[in-house]
C-alpha cells in the first residue's frame, strides 16, 4: 500500500479503519440497502438519510481513533486523522466532534455530490466552524467539484491559524484520479506539506489515522 509505505517511512503508524458494511468490515451497507428507495424519495428525505449516515457512521470512526491511541506503540497523544471522499466527510465530522486528535487532513471531502447539495455544504460548514484542531483541506484541480475546497476553504481562511487549504495541479487524466487516486497515490505533490502540517500540529511525528475511500453515491 503505497500511503502507508509514505507514512511508515517518514516515522508514523498508519491504521486504515473499514467502517460497518465497508471494505472487509461485515454488517449492511447504507447505499446498498437505501439506494433504490433514494432515488425515488423525495430529495429533502434523500438528502436528510444521506447526512445522518454520515453521522451514524462517525461512531466507527471514533471507535477507530480510540483504538489507536491506546496502542502501546502510538503517542496517544499526538495523532491525526486524514481521509478522502466520504472519508473526508466522517474526518470534518470528527474534527467537529472534540476528538483529541491534534490535526485534520480531509482530501475532497464530498466532492462527488457537492455540487446541487446545499445541504451537505452547510452541515459540512458547521463541521469547520465548531472545529477546535486545525484542518489541513487538500484538493486536485481535476476533481468532481472544487466546491468543497472554495465553500470550506473560505471558512477556514476566517478561523485562520494553522487552518488552510490547497488545491493542487490536476492528477492524471480523469476526475476519479483527481479525487481517489490523487489522495491515495499523489504523496509526491502532497507529501511534504501534510508532513510540515502534521509536524507542526502534533510537535512531533506519531500517528496518523486515515478513513479509506468511500464507494460513491
């Protein structure tokens, strides 16, 4: 895996959590389940069940990040969560939550259906405005919508601090590689300023907790 080989070689541990009904993690699948029912409700109802997943599923990702803190080889003191895609939602949604996490580095949090989603947009707002740790928001310039990066990325700017936001030349020849691919495989553009910012945010290297890739919808 070449995210934790880059995070591994510069010092970190990096745990990779599979919430409930994803990757080899058992139980239902939201969309899987709510998917046919959603295209046919209305889209205030759609919208709502789509936020309260999101919600419902930051318990797994809690549970993850206590996990790791308590392992005897991390500095449960000095970890950071990164995630991409609906793994940038739940990484907003946890810096909202108070979590001890020093630092949080969300790659194109909802950008696959940003764009037409006010709703999603002020949740994920909200998120940023009650976030007490700094956020690191990092997005391709060939992403499915820049909205999160322009949206969030002005509500950063006022917080100020180590707050920031970026967005990077476009990665490879298609929006998924500038959504999923840049994320997991880009750490030759992105690499050192999430390092620098981490660095920075937990004084010295640990621990790094990362929300996979979400399947889209």
């Amino acid at each position: 895996m070449d995210l934790g080989r880059f995070y591994v070689s510069a010092g970190y541990v990096l745990l990779v959590p599979h919430r409930t009904g994803h990757g080899q993690s058992p139980g239902e699948y939201f969309i899987e389940r709510l998917g046919p029912e959603l295209l046919t409700a209305p889209r205030d109802r759609a919208i709502r069940a789509v936020i309260e997943f999101h919600e419902r599923q930051l318990r797994d990702t809690l549970a993850a990040f206590e996990w790791l803190r308590k392992q005897p080889f991390v500095d449960g003191d000095r970890v950071s969560m990164s995630g991409v895609s609906h793994g940038g939602i739940q990484v907003l949604l946890a810096a909202e939550a108070g979590t001890a996490a020093k630092a949080f580095v969300p790659f194109a949090p909802g950008a696959t259906g940003w764009d037409g989603n006010p709703e999603l947009q002020e949740r994920l707002a909200l998120a940023v405005e009650r976030a007490s740790a700094p956020i690191f928001l990092i997005q391709a310039a060939n992403d499915h919508s820049l909205g999160p990066s322009q949206t969030l990325g002005a509500a950063l700017a006022r917080k100020g601090g180590r707050n920031r936001v970026r967005v990077y030349p476009a990665f490879g020849a298609s929006t998924e590689a500038g959504h999923g691919a840049f994320a997991c495989q880009g750490m030759e553009v992105w690499g050192g300023d999430v390092l620098r910012f981490v660095d920075e945010a937990t004084t010295h290297q640990s621990a790094v907790a990362a929300n996979p890739i979400e399947r889209a919808g």
